[in-house]
C-alpha cells in the first residue's frame, strides 16, 4: 500500500476530535467584515448563476437587500492532521442559524425574502503548500467533505400559491451553487502567498471505491396519493425500481430497472472517485413510472464506516424520516492510486463503469498574452478524447495582470481501457473568449513515461504565448 500503513490503520488514525472556542471566538470578531465579504461574494458570484439556471421567470431575479445577520457561523468537533502529500487538514462541523435579511426582486414575480438560513455540514479545510517563509502556508482549500443540509425561510413571498415550488427550486440552485464551489471534490481556493505554487497547492484524490449494488429486499412501493394510489389498487402495481448513487459532487449513477420485482436483484458495479473516507454514499431507490419517477427509500453510509466493516452492509432504507422496513445489500472495494504505468493495464478493471486509474490536468497559468488589456478574455481549454474542459474565462480587472493569467484549476478525467488503449494526445489550447489563439498536443507516452507517470511544463502554444500545466497519470492498486 503506501508508508500510511494498512487501510484499516489509514481510517482510523485520527487522534479524536478538539472544540473550536479560539476560532469561534475569532470569527465572532470577524463576523461585521464577513459579512460584508460574503454578501459580495454572493452578488457578484451567486447572483449571475441563479439568472442562468433558475427555470421561467425566476429567472429575472436579483438580489436587492443582502444582509447576513450578526449570528456567525460556528465551529466545533475540530480534527487535524497531516496529509499524504504534506499539508495539514482541519475537518470540523458548522453550524449557522442566521436571522437574514436578503430579498430578490425580478420584474415578473413578486418580491421574495429569506429572514433565516439553516446551514449543517462538515467542512475539510487544507491548507497547502508549507514554507519556510511566514505566513508559512501558501493556500488554503476550503470545501464541505458531504453536501451540506440547508433550509431557508421565506417571509414576502408567502402568499404565492406556489411557494413551495420557488423556495424548493431557490434552495436546489443555492445547493447546487455550494456543490460546484465547495463540496467536495470541489474546493473553494484561497491564496495566502501569491505565489504560491498550483502543482504543490493542489491535493489529489486518494484513490477509488467500486462500489456493487447487490440488491434489496422488502420493497413494498412508493407511498402513492390521489389517483395513483387508486389505480394501484386496481391494477396491483408491483414497482420497477432503479438506484441512483452519489458520492460528494461527482456525477450521480444509476443502475438499471428491474420491471415488476418487490426484491430486485441488480449486482452493477461503478467506480467512484474518493476525495475523503468521511465521504457518504447516498443511495435512493425509484420507481420507474410513468410521468413523474416515485421515491421508495433511501439511505446512506460512510466509505470510512462501509470499509471498516468489511466492504458489505446491508443498509436500511427510509421515506421522508420512516424506516420502510426494506433494505439494500451494496459491496465497497478500495484501491489506492499509484504512480505506475503497469498499472493502467490492471486486467481486473475491465467492466463497464470501472476505471484503470485517472488522468490529472493542472492548468495553473498562461504566459505573453499579446492584445488590448480590455479586449483579452482568456481562457484555457483541455481536450482527451472525447473529454474537454475549459476554465474560467478571466477578464481585465484593476490590480490584475491580464496579460499572465492565473487558473489554478484541476480536471480529472478517470482513465478506462479504451482510452489507454487509443493513446490519445492531451490538447491544450489557449482562448481569447470563443476563438483559440494557440495550442500544443501532449503525447500520452510522453506523459506515460514520464517522471512518476507524469509531465509538468511551460508549453509554447504560439505568438509568444505559454500554458503552464501538469499532466500525471495513476493506476490502481487494491488497498489491503
């Protein structure tokens, strides 16, 4: 395995946890200036979002009143230790119960406010790369390690009939904004030391589950209402239940559907990627129907807890609080990353949804950009097969250098056989908005056998232009 020690040895090596009372003490100094950063933050970075995503005429809304309230975050059952790649970790619980005062306003719906937010989450905070120099870190990372529970209370539009449907969509969208930010594996960057290194700042994952859907048993249906429960009656429905699986940010799966079966047998496997083992896997069991899907349970479990106990559970699911009395059967295997080229060609990974390891593309700048400063809009686009990426677009700002771009951005790709087996060139192309002005390919044996299965450069990608990248390959290894 690694120098960590056995698997079981790496889950339960934490010292216990610590109260947070000197961080909390500090944020409740800080909380005036917080709160004055945050609703800025959530002007200029939520408010564009919520206008490109909200459905209809939600979509015109804009916030008009921002006001965090004086209630700050709190912090507690702290945590910290070192990482694999030598930074230090603090993970710890926050709890916010704010009395807000924010409204959106937008031209086709009335005005809507929000006088309370409820925040419960976990919070992963790395901070990386160490130096020599003060402040001696040279950024930290902040992310949520599961997608965190939210609540909003709505006050202006409470006699809309279908509040329910605007605060549900509102608080989807909030939800999905912290997921692309800060849950994980997304994390919120914030640079402590300038220049601070991109290729040493980012943490990677730590490796990958494949995780089997075996089966359930006691599926009794989805609570049914009005005309469906009737017609069920009549026709003795029995459910054609599917799983949906997610893990922290990454892409949800879902098995197939097994037609007309209280016990659905599936056996599927996929891999998931593993940032941290206090990820949980969400599993929700559907039913197939037509029109809107029906819920019939869900449940959930650590990758920690799932592992620690063998690599099999049978997992209880519920229904909006109640325990269904149905249960499903799921398997966890964990393989750790290594820097080995053989390794790609693992023969166990071979089915459909299972890797042989993850391609790693840091983007930290560009170099010589030649232009007008308010005409630049530069970007970074990575292109492996079918995959393509591209990172946020930058634009001319005071106190910003424009023409030496910073990214700081990662975008892994999990490797499956077919890619290895194409040899396919990584492409690195540099844009000014929609029009690329340049771009250099890299040979994927160049990269293969490379220092630790991997390359990290200034590319020249033409009129006098450079991307600075890193490009690193891992197979997989079973964790033992």
């Amino acid at each position: 395995m690694n120098d960590m020690g056995s698997l079981a040895h790496t889950l339960t090596a934490s010292g216990g946890t610590e109260s947070a009372g000197f961080l909390n003490d500090l944020v409740a100094q800080l909380w005036p200036n917080i709160n004055v950063a945050g609703c800025k933050m959530v002007k200029d970075i939520v408010e564009p979002i919520l206008a490109s995503t909200l459905p209809g005429p939600l979509a015109n809304l804009r916030f008009v009143k921002i006001d965090l309230g004086d209630v700050p975050l709190h912090f507690s059952e702290v945590d910290t230790h070192k990482t694999s790649a030598g930074g230090i970790q603090l993970e710890m619980d926050v709890t916010w119960d704010s009395k807000s005062d924010i409204e959106l306003d937008g031209s086709m719906v009335p005005k809507i406010g929000i006088e309370r937010i409820h925040l419960r989450g976990r919070l992963s905070v790395l901070l990386a790369p160490l130096t020599n120099v003060i402040p001696c870190i040279g950024a930290a990372q902040v992310a949520f390690i599961n997608p965190p529970k939210l609540e909003l209370d709505f006050t202006d539009a409470a006699n809309i009939a279908d509040l329910g449907i605007i605060s549900g969509t509102v608080r989807k969208t909030i939800l999905g904004i912290i997921s692309g930010m800060a849950v994980l594996p997304n994390r919120f960057l914030v640079k402590l030391d300038n220049s601070s290194d991109w290729f040493k700042t980012f943490q990677p994952h730590i490796g990958v589950m494949r995780l089997t859907i075996e089966r359930a048993v006691g599926i009794s249906g989805p609570k049914k209402s009005g005309a469906k429960r009737l017609l069920a009656k009549i026709v003795k429905d029995v459910p054609d239940c599917y799983c949906k699986v997610t893990v922290g940010a990454e892409d949800e799966w879902r098995t197939s559907t097994k037609k007309n079966d209280h016990d659905p047998e599936w056996n599927e496997t996929h891999d998931f990627l593993v940032s941290d083992f206090d990820q949980n896997i969400f599993l929700d069991i559907d039913d197939d129907d037509v029109g809107a899907d029906d819920d019939i349970g869900e449940g959930s479990i650590s990758i920690k807890d799932i592992l620690l106990g063998g690599g099999s559970k049978e997992i209880a699911l519920s229904h909006k609080g109640e325990h269904t009395g149905a249960h499903l059967t799921v398997h966890a295997r964990f393989f750790n990353f290594v820097s080995d080229a053989s390794a790609l060609s693992a023969s166990e990974s071979q089915g459909e949804g299972q890797f042989v390891g993850l391609a790693t593309i840091l983007v930290a700048s560009a170099l010589g950009l030649q232009g007008q400063r308010d005409e630049l809009n530069p970007s970074v686009k990575v292109t492996w097969g079918a995959k393509e990426f591209r990172t946020a677009i930058k634009t001319y700002t005071p106190g910003t250098d424009i023409f030496n771009p910073s990214f700081d951005q990662a975008f892994r790709i999990p490797i499956t056989k077919d890619l290895v087996d194409s040899g396919a060139s990584f492409r690195i192309a540099l844009l000014n908005k929609e029009s690329e002005t340049g771009a250099v390919d890299i040979p994927f044996a160049d990269v293969l056998n490379g220092p630790n299965a991997g390359v990290a450069d200034t590319f020249d990608v033409g009129d006098g232009a450079t991307v600075r990248v890193s490009v690193f390959l891992k197979g997989l290894q079973p964790a033992h």
